[in-house]
C-alpha cells in the first residue's frame, strides 16, 4: 500500500509537467473557461461551450455565426464583427443578440489582422472574416502574436474560414429550406447539418437542427453522431453556406 500511494505522489510532478508541456505545444489552457453558447451546439463542441482564449473556424454562413454568438452576448459579453459590411443590426438582433453591446467594423482596411487583435483586446468574442485572398491561413508572425494576444485576455475568436491551429472546425452542409410550394412561397426555415472537427477528439461531430426554425428559433433534431476522420493538418476546409 504504501508503495502505491508514494508512486502515486510521484507520478502528481510528471502528470502536470505533462499537461505543461501540452499547453506549450497546443498553445492554450486545458483548463480555460468556456462560455456558454445555444444549447444545440453544446453537445457538439469540445467542453460544451466557446473556450476562452481559442479561435474556432467556421463555415461562411451567417446563421451559423450570430446563432454562436447569441448566448455569450445574451449573458452581458460584448461581442464585435470584423470585416463584414452585408451583415446588420437587424439579423443580429433577430438571433437574440444585445445591440446595446455589439460592435460593427464593416470594413477594416489592409491591416484588418491588426484591427482584429486590437479589438480582441478589449471585447471578450470577436467574429472576423478575412478579405479574400488573405494569407491568414497560413500560420505566421502576425497570427501566433494574436493567438497569444488571445489567450492573454481570455478573448473568443470566431473566423468566417480556415485558420491555422483553431481550436475546433464548424461547418455546415445539406441545407434544406421550408416555406416554398410548388414554385413559389415563402422561405421560412431551414435544416441543415452542423459537424464540429475538434483537435481535442478524434470524432466529428455532427447533428441536424433547424438554423433557423421557421419561427425564428433553432432547434436540435435528435441526437448528435459521431464518425471516425483522419486529421492530419491544421487548417480545415470550410464551405460557404449562407
């Protein structure tokens, strides 16, 4: 027995040399805070939730985006959005966002890296997109600074695109809209798949839910799946889907 217990004292030192080692190598906390976000994507990300200090790469769809970030705005965060000017008040707030507490950059310029560490900074999610064309995917000074600027202030990093060591992928794929009859009718909801590649699981999870529904809300449909995906690189492709 007492040669258990002084293995098990021994082995306290190397277990947290260990989790050091793989925060350098990962570049974030294992244990850092998550924020909260809408309950059906919670069973689909790593820790239930957006991790603070971290960027996850989302598919182009605006759904997608406002939908993640409703909650954390709900909450009293601060949220801001970089880099895309067709987006409005109007659709963030039908997704249930705090006006009063969210930010418009519709267009930051050429250094629009730079706008985005600065805003990182001080508001605690920021949505980005990268102009087209941008070298942002590839890893690089510029973005291992703002990775670090991140991590310092705890900041949520949501990129509309590939992003290099991002913490997990969400992508969005089989749209099906309702509300349209035999040629003609009105849009009124749309189902779709969510799948989330997470660099902390070798799964991917995906599950169909109403983004939105066709009252406005979003819904899960049954339960998330899993399905075995090599991973070998660290950026992953997204698609755009509106």
């Amino acid at each position: 027995m007492r040669a258990i217990v002084r293995d098990q004292v021994q082995a306290v030192p190397d277990i947290h040399a260990l989790r050091d080692r793989l925060e350098r190598m990962q570049g974030r906390r294992m244990d850092a805070p998550v924020l909260p976000t809408h309950p059906a994507f919670s069973s689909l990300l790593p820790g239930g939730g957006l991790r603070s200090g971290s960027v996850y790469a989302l598919a182009r769809s605006a759904s997608l985006l406002l939908a993640l970030m409703a909650r954390p705005s709900q909450d009293g965060a601060w949220c801001g959005v970089i880099g895309m000017p067709e987006l409005g008040a109007e659709a963030a707030e039908k997704y249930g966002l705090d006006l009063d507490r969210l930010v418009f950059i519709p267009d930051p310029g050429p250094r629009w890296l730079a706008v985005t560490a600065t805003i990182a900074e001080v508001l605690p999610v920021v949505a980005v997109r990268p102009p087209a064309g941008s070298p942002a995917a590839r890893a690089g000074a510029e973005t291992t600074r703002l990775a670090a600027r991140l991590r310092d202030r705890g900041s949520v990093l949501l990129v509309q695109g590939a992003w290099p060591q991002a913490e997990a992928v969400i992508d969005v794929a089989d749209p099906r809209w309702s509300g349209l009859g035999q040629g003609h009718g009105y849009l009124a909801g749309r189902e779709l798949t969510v799948s989330v590649t997470s660099r902390r699981s070798p799964n991917a999870r995906r599950a169909r839910m109403l983004l939105p529904a066709a009252d406005g809300t979003i819904e899960l449909l049954g339960a998330p799946a899993e399905r075995l995906v090599p991973r070998d690189r660290d950026v992953y492709p997204v698609r755009a889907v509106g």
